[in-house]
C-alpha cells in the first residue's frame, strides 16, 4: 500500500500545535494553519491545542482516511520529544511512518523570540520548508540489530556500584570501571551518614565486597575508559589499565609488603584521608578497600627516581624489601606498564560523580592561609574512627580540641563569581558535622547559612534535633575568616565576622576552627568525560539528561545513562534512587533483544560509481568497503550512522542518504528562501 | 522610655523608588538579592550604620525611599567596594550607594550640618569652578560650614601640614575653566532632556 | 617608556611627598613621565556622590587630553585618580548612554576620547614595564633588616583588580623583596584606611586606621609602605587623635617610592621624607653596594 501512496500525488496534511501556551503564547497558529492551507499538495490544514495527546493522534489518524493523506507534516516541539509519537500515529493511520515530517516552532521559534508577528512568520517559514520537502519523502523500513547485554558503568562511588549491583543480580554481566585504586567514591569517606546518622562503612562496605566478589561483575579499578566507538546495542570500548606495580591476579591482600617498605614510617599525604594522613609509596587507601589489591605510587617509590636525562634510576637507598616481603607470591612487578583493552558492550552507564570545589578559591575565609581552617571533607575524616586521629578531633598542632567551632555553609556555593547553583547538600552535611564535632568535642557550634535546606525525609526533624543539642545557627554569609583580634578574647583565634541578619547586626566571632562547607561542582575532567561519550552538559558542567522530569536518567545519546551526582548535586537517598533507576533503564533495553535503528543511512548508486574510493577514508565509522570484483564501493549499512560526510565528498554525486536526498532537501530549501 | 511604632503600612512607600535606582546604570542588579548580609560582614563601617548595607538594599529594592535616603548608612560608606567585589549576586553595592547619595543631596534630605554631604558638594563646586581641589580651602570651607568648633581640634593638625609644607589656602586654578564650565552645562542640558 | 603623567590634586597638596619620590625615581629607572598640561581634578569619591554623569565626563577630559597630548598610556599614582579614570572608562564602556553624554560634553568643548588609552599604576608599570631585575641593579642601599608592612589600600584592587590579586595583591611584595626588605605578612593589606571618614567623622574613620597600625605594629613592622595619599595622610596625620583614644600605636607611613629612592641611594630630603609626621626610623647602617 505504501508503495502506491507514494507514487500517487502528495496529499498533505498539515497540523500546527498550540502546546498549550507554549507555542500559541508567541505564534499566531490559526494564521499559519491558514497559511500553509493555501501551499500547493497540501489538503487540508489544522491548528489544535495538543497534538501529542491522544485525540491530537487520532485527529492524524481520522483525517488520513478521510482525506486520503499520504503526507504529513506537524509543527510543534523539538523532535527529540515526539518524532516517535506521531511517527506512531501515521503508522497507525496506515502510512509508512517515514511520509512524515517535523517542523520544530517551540524550542527554535516560540520559546526564543519576543515579537508575536515575527515569531508567526518564522514558523510559516519553517512550515512551508517542511511541505516542500515531506512531498519528496519515501517509505523506509528500520532495522533491527541485536544488543548486546553486557554493561560498562564507569565511576564506582555509590551510583555506579548501586547500578552494577543491580544489573549483576539481574544475571547481566557488568564491567564496572574505576579510576582510582579503590572503589566506594565519597561515601567511603565519610564517618556517619545524615539524616538517620548511620555509618557509612557499615552500609558500604558490605556493598562494595559484594561487587567485588560479585560473579556477573568484572572491577576494573585503576583503569579509565579512553575511546567509546559504535552506537547503542553495540558499542566499543577502549579501558586504559594505569599500572599499579602489582600483579592483581597475585596479590592476595596480605598487605606484608606495606611494613615491609624501607620507609619506616608513613611520609606522604595520603589522598584518602585528605591530607591529613601519611602512607608510604606502597599503600592501601583504607583497611576495607576494593579490591583488596595493594598498589604502589611511582611518584614517590624509589624505584621511579628520574635521573637527569629523564631516565629511570633505581635509588640504591631502596632494598626492595617490599618484594622481599611478598615472597612467593611474586605480585610486585615494577616493570608494569599502562595497558589498554577493548570490550564490547550494549550499554553505558556514567557514574563519575563530583569533586568538592577548592576552598582556596575563597580566600577571605583563610584555607590555606590559616592552620585551623578545614574543609568539610577533612573533618569526615577527622571525626572518623579509622581516620588519621582514630576518631579524635584535634587541630593541626596534634594536641589541642577545638572549644568553639564555626561551620560557614555555602562555600563556593549560590556565588556567581564560583559556582551560582546550591549544591543541596551541604546544609545537611554541615548540620552532620556539627552534631559529630559536638559529640566528640563538645564545643560550642556555630553554622553560618544563608537558608537552611532541608527538603528531605527526616531532614527537617534532623534541623530540630540540631537545635535541641544547642547548636548556633546564624542567618548570615561570613564576611570574612581572620586574625586579628579587636578584644581580648579574640586573641589567638580565628575570627568570624559577619552579619546576623536576622538580629540585624553586624558581629564578630571568634572560634578555635573554620570548617568551610564547600560545595558540588562538576569533576576536573567531566568535559573530556562528556565527549568521550557524546553526552551534554548544561552551563554549570554537569551532565544533562535527556528531561528533567521525564527522563531523569537519560542522556541525548540512546544506550548512554547517568547516575548520581555527575548529573547534579545530590545526597546519598537521591543517588541511589538514581542509580536504580538507570539500571532499570539499562535492563529494560538488554531485554527487549533489539534496537531499531534509523533508517537515514546512505547508499551508493552502484552504477555511477567510478570507484574513485576518495569516499573510503572520510567515513568515520569505517562503513565503506570497497568491491574489488565490480571496481565499486559499497556501504555496510550496519555500520552507517547517517553523517552524511561521504554524501558531501563524492566527486560522481553518486552516494544518496535516506531522508537527506538532494531533492529533499534543496525543496526543503527553496521552502524557506521562497517565504518572505 | 518611648514606645514608636515600627509596623509599615504599605502606604509608607514610595512607589516605584526602587524600580527607579534599578534602572540606573550600575544598580540594575539589585534585583537580584538574596538578603545573605555579605555585603554588611565585609563592610568596614557597617558597625556604625542604622541600617546595615544589606538592610538598605532590602528598603530600596521595597520602595522605602524615605527611610533609605535619611539613614546615615549612606554617608558613612566610605567607598571601599568592599562589598561590591564580595556580593554573590555581583550587585554593586558601592555604586548603588553612590546612587543614593545622589538622591538624598538632590532631595536634600541629610542631616544639615553632617559634614560628609556638604564636602562632597563644597568639592565637586570647587572642581567645577577651578578644575583642581585645593585640600586645604577645601578642608576650611567644610568646617566652617559644618562644625567651626571641631576645627579648633584640628588645629593642631593643620599647623603640623604647615610645617611640612602641605597646607596651603591658595586656589589652584585651571587655564581652561570655560571648557569645564562647557561641559558641565552640556551635561545638565542632556539630563534635562533624558 | 613614557607616560603621560596623571598626578591629581592630592599628589600637589597633602601628597607632595608622593610625587617628590616618585618623580625621580622614575626617572633613575629610565622611565618618562610627562605631566598632562592643564589636567582637572578626576573628581575622586565625591563627585560620584553627587552626578554621575558630570562625574564621568571631568574624569573623561582628561582622558582625552592624554589623547590629545599623544600618549599612549596614562600613569595614575594616586589611587582615588587611578579608580576613577579606570572606572570612566568601564562606565563609557558598558553603558552606550554613558558614552553617548561623555561624547556630547567633550565635544562641546572640540575633545574626542576614544577610551583605548590604558589608565596604569606606578606598581604595575614597575613590575611588567620596567622589570624587578631592573630596580634591583639600581639598589645601592639594599633596605636590609627593614620589616615593612605592605599595604594596598582599597581601590586599586577593587572593584577593577586589573595587574594584581583582588583578594591578596603582591606586586608591593616583589617591589619591597628587591629593595632587600622584609615584608609582613598581615590580613589587612587591602582593608580601608576610613577614607575621608577620618575628617569628617572622625568617631568612625580613625577607628580602621588605628586598627591597620595596631596591627601592623604587633606583628613586628617597622613601618608601612602605601601607595595612595589619602592613606598616607590618614596614617601618618592622626596619631594624637588615635592615642587620645586607644593607645600609642606609633608607627610610621611612607610611600613605596620613598623606599625605593632611599634604596637607590637617594637623600631622604629629596624624596620628602622630612614631610611626614612620624619619623621614618633610620636605616640600618649603609652598606654600599658595589654598583
Ligand atoms: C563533605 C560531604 C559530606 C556528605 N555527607 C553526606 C551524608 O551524610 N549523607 C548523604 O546522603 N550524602 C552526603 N554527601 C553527598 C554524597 O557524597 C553524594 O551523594 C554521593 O557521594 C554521590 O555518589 P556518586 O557515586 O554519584 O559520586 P562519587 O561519590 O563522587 O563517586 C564517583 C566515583 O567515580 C569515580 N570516577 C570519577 N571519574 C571517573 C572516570 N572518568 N573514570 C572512572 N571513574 C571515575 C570516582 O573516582 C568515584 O569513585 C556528602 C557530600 C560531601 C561533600
Ligand atoms: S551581599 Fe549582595 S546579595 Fe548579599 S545582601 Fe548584600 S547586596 Fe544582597
Ligand atoms: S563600599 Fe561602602 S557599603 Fe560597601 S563595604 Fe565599603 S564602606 Fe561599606
């Protein structure tokens, strides 16, 4: 049948959406409707308020039996939203999907101008460009192609391990990629967890030995993806393996190599304690680490001295105890290099998570500057048991608690010369720190904010516990963190000034330490990240989905899922909600066996080829091969993404793409250019 | 004890002040407050204000006219920008207080003999008239004009830049005070018009 | 390198002292600076307070004359000068109303100003002009043993910090390292002097200027370099005042070119140091410099 329609005269039907007031609000869609009535081919022409609904579909569907459409064009908003909808809908109505077009006057006209008259004028453009074109469309049929089931989740903090956790119970394989030489991401940093204050080590470490062991899941920690290839259902990916100087497969976790190291006492800042800890070159970033695989650091390890040529030069101060200490098991291995291996997978789930903005930045409040100015995550560690105190909180001298304690919120947060977005959690963090400090030091706590957040369950009772405990809390955002004393008990402190605003002065208040409750930014790296998987970002960095609401886990690349806080600040209950969900996602794709993939590859007129093969190169798919029998080059139309590169390169205009045909689009064209 | 009332009716405004100093260049971004009180805990004279910085971006932003252009906070804002360079909201805080200060003198609604208002103007009449300051004068002009007993107090301090040869009564003077005149005049005849 | 010199009205009056140093200084170090001829107040803080547009269009004139007079780049020393021309040119810049006036009023009088003339600080044109390695072959007198308090005052750093660190500006640093002092290290390099406050309400101004020499005495100063002449006068000029108050905070205010002609070997007279009100300590013993 749809070959018949195609060869009969077009009979288009045209339909412009209201969207409400979206695009009604700034275009006049009864005068376009009206307009495009009058376009050659075209049989009839409506305007409606909802076109997506389900009786703006039927209305497709009744008017292509009533009028014999064979055409259809809808204006209305972006086709990311509703091609697939009203596709549906002219297949439902008996055509092949692909007689349709979409005009997008929301997003590219209504939403982004101001003038009513020349916002109309835009769509009727816009409109006729798409009956000029839609009369030149063919039926196509979309293929098939198998997915693979296996998953990549890159970044192992609590999304990514929440996600291929759930994936792996499901009886998928999971490769689950880390960059550094644990897994557990932040939360393995932390002593309690707010709202309900349980420990964090106890919720995840049982999780992250449960992925480590976990049968369906293979950890590659200590790698990072470096080429992603392909399309969903079916990509390939590169993972650089950083050399740890250790053979994973033979180290057994015994960790006798540690006390074994010829530095006899730890001497290097230790990344896992922020600092505030000493390691030696070879370490284990904390006792529950996963996996349970020691590595070693060749910035500091005598072995990776760099002479003056650059070259390597063994100290003679290192006696190799460390492989002395091993033994049979033989795991250490200094000649190790990075490695890199290709996976295949169907589907990727991006959990990097964030970093903490750097409180230097903010140099009226002293870090750096000042001994007793902290971050929020030196205190997690401070206030931890297994940090580098054990638990006791004293300041940077070694010795001496803390009798006061100010908690300035917002750092680097809600500023527009940092970061202009709240980073959600730090409120309820900070609320955290100051129940721990005062627990374990029982010094008087001051939060600074400048609203407290807490839209959360049991969040705002966590707020009211905190005022019963007799915590401080000043409306104000710190002017500045200082030393310089005007009284005499102010001598020998840090002081804070600032305006209580709710009192309505201005007050000065001195404290043994800061603690800067820095906020959520996107990581260092999260724009090569983006690229890496052809996602988006929005303007703060962090990644985008697809739609807030509606498609939360999404991004704008089919296969490509997100989770947690790399999509935006977020706490714990959030990103695992997250996670699930992006699991969910993942499965529902491996289950269904197949994607149907876009027809608008590109094919080549086999008897204009000259065989020229200046085509083969361009393709970056690598989709052209070329016929040595017939002289011609042909394209695997499995590969072809439809970039359209070759079509533009070949000298004999003999390489056509579907839905991109010259006559498409230069009536497409001619639309545009013939409105005025 | 006297008991005032504090409450404000809506009728207490003046409507449209704020949307007013928002529309001048520099102060647009008033709109935009958050109420953190950055600007006051930076401030190094917030501590004598009857309203603090913050408090006056709030009775602004609220129409308070009145209340706004009689407080003393404007004339003590000593032009640090401190505050300017600190707000999150990258409100020019300095700017807006410029613009206040403004009002208030061409309302003339400041404290009569408050010295700070009267030396801007005794300035900017002497830069109009001659083109350069001279400290001295001006420094004579402003206390006989606003507090003659203070300047005993400073006597001492005059006498010392006597000595060191840095006070002197003499007007300097431009060659080219018609030229400034022309352009004082041009101004004045555009802000008329605007 | 010549510049177009801006003194403004402080650097012939109450500054003189600013401008005595500076003048030969500069000129030791090869630099030019020509006085713009016939140059007008810039207007400082308090024009601002009362027209903005009168304001702009004074501080513009002068701007235009440096045009006029083929200079390439403007030399501002006082900071209130310095602020205000560079604050015309942001204003001109970013409201086309602004500039529209400014055009008109200049105009009025056959001046042009095409607002591309960069406004510098001294500071700036030794650091990245004229070189630390090229004051530092001028030191005769290495100002060893010297503590000195830096201190930037507010607005050459803000709101525009155009050459150093908003938040913790070093250039004077530098400077004073490669005169052979020893810099303090102290929190309040950049907070305010009081400004005019000191004159006109004493009860509050003299307050933040007892404080920066309260604290620059505690943490060991000898005494404190600045680079504006209101800070100086406001440092240097209230001590009796400040000790009626607080306490004895005695501790002497200079500018940074005094510093440097007194380290090039230059006569403390000829650099107006007799014009302070506290003595600048004597330097340690003269060691000659084999120049
Ligand atoms: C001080 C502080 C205290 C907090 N306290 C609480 C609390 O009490 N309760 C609560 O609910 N929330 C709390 N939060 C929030 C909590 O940290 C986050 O909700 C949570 O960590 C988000 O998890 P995530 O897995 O998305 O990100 P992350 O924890 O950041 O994990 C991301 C992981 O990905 C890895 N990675 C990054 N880039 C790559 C790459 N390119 N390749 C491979 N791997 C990569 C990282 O190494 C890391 O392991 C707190 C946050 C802070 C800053
Ligand atoms: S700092 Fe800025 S945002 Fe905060 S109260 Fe002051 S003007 Fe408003
Ligand atoms: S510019 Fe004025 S209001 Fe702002 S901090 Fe300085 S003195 Fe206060």
């Amino acid at each position: 049948m749809a070959m018949e329609k195609q060869n009969q005269e077009p009979r288009i039907g045209f339909y412009v959406c209201h969207c409400g007031t979206n695009i009604a609000g700034m275009v006049d869609c009864a005068e376009v409707a009206h307009h495009v009535g009058t376009l050659p081919n075209v049989v009839m022409s409506k305007d409606y308020k909802y076109m997506c609904s389900d009786p703006g579909q039927e209305l497709i569907q009744k008017d292509i039996a009533a009028h014999g459409l064979n055409r259809v064009v809808v204006a209305s908003c972006s086709p990311l939203l509703h091609e697939h909808t009203f596709r549906g809908a002219v297949e439902k109505g008996g055509l092949n999907p692909f007689f349709f077009h979409m005009v997008n006057i929301r997003e590219h006209d209504s939403w982004v101008h101001t003038d009513r008259q020349e916002a109309t004028e835009k769509a009727k453009a816009l409109a006729q460009a798409a009956i000029g074109r839609v009369a030149h469309h063919k039926a196509l049929e979309t293929k098939r192609v198998d997915i693979n089931p296996t998953t990549l989740v890159v970044g192992a903090g609590i999304a990514g391990i929440h996600t291929a956790m759930t994936i792996a119970n499901a009886g998928k394989q999971v490769v689950l990629v880390e960059r550094e030489p644990t897994i557990g991401g932040h939360m393995a940093k932390f002593d309690k967890t707010f709202p309900t204050l349980d420990c964090a080590a106890c919720i995840l470490t049982p999780k992250m030995s449960a992925a480590g062991a976990h049968e369906n899941i293979r950890l590659l920690s200590y790698s990072e993806v470096t080429k992603v290839d392909g399309f969903v259902g079916n990509y390939k990916v590169t993972i650089k393996r950083k050399p740890r100087y250790i053979d994973e497969e033979a180290c057994i976790g015994c960790q006798d190599c540690i006390p074994a190291c010829v530095f006899k006492t730890p001497k290097f800042a230790d990344e896992f304690n922020e600092g505030l800890g000493k390691r030696r070159p070879v370490y284990i970033p904390f006792p529950q680490a996963t996996p349970q695989i020691v590595a070693i650091d060749p910035n500091v390890c005598l072995n990776f001295k760099k002479g003056e040529n650059g070259d390597r030069v063994v100290s003679d101060k290192c006696k190799k105890t460390c492989v002395e200490a091993c033994g049979d098991k033989d795991a250490i291995d200094f000649t190790q290099t990075e490695r890199f291996e290709e996976i295949e997978v169907g589907a990727i789930v991006v959990a990097t998570g964030f970093q903490t903005y750097d409180a230097t930045r903010s140099p009226s409040y002293g870090y750096g500057r000042y001994d007793n100015v902290y971050t929020a995550l030196e205190i997690e560690r401070l206030v931890n048991a297994s940090g580098p105190t054990g638990g006791h909180v004293v300041m940077r001298d070694g010795k001496s608690e803390p009798k006061s304690v100010g908690i300035i919120h917002c750092v680097g947060s809600r500023d527009k010369k940092t970061n202009a977005w709240c980073s959600r959690v730090c409120c309820m963090y900070s609320m955290k720190l100051a129940h721990l400090l005062k627990e374990h030091t029982n010094a008087e706590i001051y939060n600074f904010y400048i609203d407290v957040r807490t839209p959360g369950k049991g969040y705002e009772e966590f707020y009211g516990k905190l005022l019963e405990e007799g915590v401080h809390f000043i409306r104000g955002r710190v002017g500045e963190v200082t030393d310089w004393a005007m009284t005499p008990e102010e001598e020998g402190k840090l002081v804070i000034r600032v305006e209580d605003t709710l009192a309505g002065m201005v007050r000065r208040i001195p404290v043994d330490m800061v603690v800067l409750a820095t906020g959520l930014e996107p990581q260092k790296d999260a724009q090569d990240v983006r690229r890496l998987f052809n996602m988006s970002c929005g303007s703060e960095g962090f990644f985008l989905e697809r739609h807030p609401k509606l498609a939360p886990v999404n991004t704008f690349s089919d296969g490509i899922y997100i989770a947690g806080a790399c999509q935006g600040p977020k706490d714990i209950p959030d990103t695992v909600a997250q996670a699930g969900a992006a699991a969910a996602e993942v499965l529902a794709l491996i289950d269904k066996g197949y994607v149907e993939q876009e027809p608008n590859t590109a094919f080549i007129l086999e008897d204009e080829c000259s065989g020229c093969k200046s085509c083969i190169p361009l393709c970056p798919y690598t989709a052209i091969l070329f016929d040595e029998k017939t002289d011609k080059a042909w394209i695997n139309e499995a590969l072809c993404k439809g970039c359209g590169t070759c079509v533009g390169s070949c000298p004999s205009g003999s390489i056509v793409q579907n839905l991109f045909e010259d006559q498409e689009i230069f009536s497409e064209i001619e639309g545009v250019l013939a409105y005025d | 004890m006297e008991i005032k009332r504090t409450i404000k009716y809506q009728a207490d405004r003046v409507r449209g002040f704020g949307r007013e100093v928002m529309s001048v260049p520099g102060c647009e971004k008033l709109k935009d407050c958050i109420q953190c009180g950055t600007c006051s805990g930076v401030c190094p004279l917030s501590i004598y204000m009857d309203f603090t910085p913050r408090q006056v971006m709030a009775l602004t932003r609220e129409d308070f006219k009145n209340e706004v252009l009689a407080s003393h906070t404007i004339w003590l804002c000593a032009s640090c920008y401190a505050c300017t360079v600190e707000c999150p909201r990258e409100i020019r805080i300095t700017d807006i207080m410029y613009e206040l200060k403004q009002r208030a003198i061409h309302e003339g609604v400041y404290p009569k003999r408050f010295p700070i208002p009267v030396l801007a103007q005794e300035f900017t009449t002497m830069v109009r008239q001659h083109g350069r300051v001279s400290e001295g004068l001006l420094v004579t002009k402003l206390y006989l004009k606003t507090n003659p007993i203070a300047a005993l107090g400073m006597a001492k301090l005059g006498m010392g830049l006597m000595k060191t040869g840095r006070f002197s009564l003499k007007q300097e003077n431009i060659k080219q005070r018609a030229d400034l005149a022309r352009i004082v005049a041009t101004v004045d005849n555009e802000s008329v018009k605007a | 390198m010549r510049y177009g010199y801006f003194p403004g009205c402080s650097l012939k009056g109450t500054g003189r002292a600013y401008e005595e140093s500076l003048l030969p200084v500069m000129q030791h170090l090869g630099v030019e600076m020509v006085e713009l001829d016939d140059w007008s107040c810039c207007g400082a803080t308090a024009y601002m307070a009362v027209d903005e547009g009168k304001a702009c269009a004074l501080a513009a004139r002068n701007l235009a004359l440096a045009e006029q007079g083929g200079f390439a780049q403007v030399m501002a020393p006082c900071s209130a000068c310095y602020l205000v021309l560079n604050k015309t040119q942001h204003f001109m810049q970013d409201y086309p109303a602004m500039r529209r006036l400014v055009d008109k009023a200049l105009g009025s009088v056959g001046l042009k100003v095409s607002n591309d003339t960069p406004v510098r600080h001294p500071l700036d044109i030794l650091l990245n002009d004229v070189g630390l390695d090229a004051v530092k072959q001028k030191v005769t007198r290495p100002l060893k043993g010297l503590k000195v308090a830096p201190y930037y005052g507010c607005q050459i750093v803000r709101p525009y910090s155009t050459f150093d660190d908003q938040a913790d500006p070093v250039s004077m640093d530098q400077l004073l390292q490669a005169l052979g002092a020893e810099v303090i290290d102290w929190p309040l390099k950049t907070k305010c002097c009081g400004g005019s406050l000191t004159g006109t309400l004493p009860e509050a101004g003299l307050r933040l200027s007892y404080i920066l020499l309260k604290e620059a005495k505690k943490r060991g100063a000898d005494l404190i370099a600045t680079v504006c002449p209101l800070c100086q006068f406001n440092l240097d000029g209230y001590h009796d005042k400040i000790e009626a108050k607080w306490e004895p905070v005695r501790v002497p205010t200079v500018y940074f070119s005094q510093l440097m002609g007194l380290a090039f070997g230059m006569p403390a007279n000829r650099l107006g140091l007799q014009r302070g009100f506290i003595p600048m300590p004597s330097l340690p013993r003269a060691e000659a410099v084999a120049a």
